[in-house]
C-alpha cells in the first residue's frame, strides 16, 4: 500500500495523524479494542493477586475452570492478552525483517 505525506498507516488499525493541524483520528473500533485490551490486562492482574495469597489452589481443579464464572472470565481475558500481544510480536517481526 503506497503511504505519503504524513500519514502513518498501521495494519488492521486506523490511525491517521495529520502533522500540519496536530489533530489525531481514532477509529471507535480502536478505542474499543484499547479498552478491552485494558480491561483484560486488569482482570488477569487481579487474578494474580488473588492466586497470591490463596491458601487453596481452587483454579487448580478442572471442574472449578468450567463451574466458576470468574475463572471463565479470566481465562477469556488471558486468551485475548496473549493473541494480542502474539499480533504484535508478529507485526515486530515484519517491521524488522523490512529494516
């Protein structure tokens, strides 16, 4: 894709900046996305701390992983964690090879 002037394009995300005005355009599907991402980070990061100081590893029984809403959810957050931080691995890796 042919990219000039002072636009930055991004794979898979818009983000148009304009350099002459300094105004910055986010598509909502990005902020969406950013919150979600956040979000997931949180909830993986207050399951740590609980794990932490738990005297009982309950997350450790199989059953437990499928009955308990809150590890669902937290196994949810960890799957969408870990393919995002896989996508950006992958596009470091295409923006090094091209360098």
């Amino acid at each position: 894709m042919k990219v000039s002037g002072s636009t930055t394009f991004y794979p898979s995300v818009i983000f148009y900046v304009n350099v002459y005005n300094l105004s910055c355009f986010f598509s909502v599907k990005l902020i969406v996305a950013l919150y979600l991402i956040s979000q997931a980070v949180y909830t993986v990061l207050r399951e740590a701390e609980d794990r932490s100081v738990s005297p009982i590893p309950v997350w450790d029984l199989p059953i437990w992983k499928d009955i308990s809403p809150r590890q669902r959810k937290v196994t949810a957050a960890l799957k969408l964690v870990n393919d995002t931080l896989n996508n950006l691995i992958a596009i470091c890796k295409v923006i090094f090879s091209l360098q």
